[in-house]
C-alpha cells in the first residue's frame, strides 16, 4: 500500500478554508482513479509537546506508488492538483509524502 500525506497549515481563515475543502476538493478528489481510501484529521492535531500550527491532514491510500503516479497523471488528479493550488498554494507551507508502507 501506498500514501499520499498531504498537512495543510492552519489558514488565516479556518472557515473558508474547510469549506472549499469539503465542499469542492475532496469531491474531486475522491474522482482520482486508483485511489482506495481518503482520510482526513478531525478535530485539534497535537504534537507530542502540545499543540501544533496544522490544521488538517489528508492520507490518501493507493496501491503503490506507481499508482500514485498514475492517479495524478489522469484528468481527474490534474484537476486536484489544480484546485489544491487554489484553497492552499504552494507557498502556504502545504506539505505532501508519497511513500510506500508495510506491516510489521
């Protein structure tokens, strides 16, 4: 199995932010081929000292990292992509890890 960890900053404004997110990107995002679980944080996301500046983390499951390639390839990924950029531009501090994982 492989993910796709996407940490979002807590934006200046929260409000908008999940709105757009639930409203518009993750609809689009659950259209990637290949994609078999979307998860997202829910609630305060802590470090093990106390609080932190994120405000919400998506993982997204796929088979392999060959598929990740492939999901965000396709038209339905490339508008994703597109629309992160929108609510949640590079500069914001966004910050993504694709990796393959096993059990142990």
């Amino acid at each position: 199995m492989a993910r796709m960890i996407v940490i979002y900053p807590t934006p200046r404004d929260v409000e908008a932010f999940d709105r757009h997110y639930f409203d518009i990107h993750v609809p689009l995002a659950l259209k990637i081929p290949g994609l078999r679980r979307y998860e997202v944080s829910d609630g305060p996301i802590a470090t093990p000292v106390g609080a932190s500046n994120i405000h919400r983390i998506g993982t997204l499951h796929f088979d392999d990292l060959a598929a990740i390639e492939t999901a965000f390839a396709s038209p339905e990924g490339q508008a994703a992509g597109a629309d992160r950029r929108l609510f949640a531009p590079d500069h914001s501090g966004v910050q993504m890890f694709l990796f393959d994982s096993r059990d142990v």
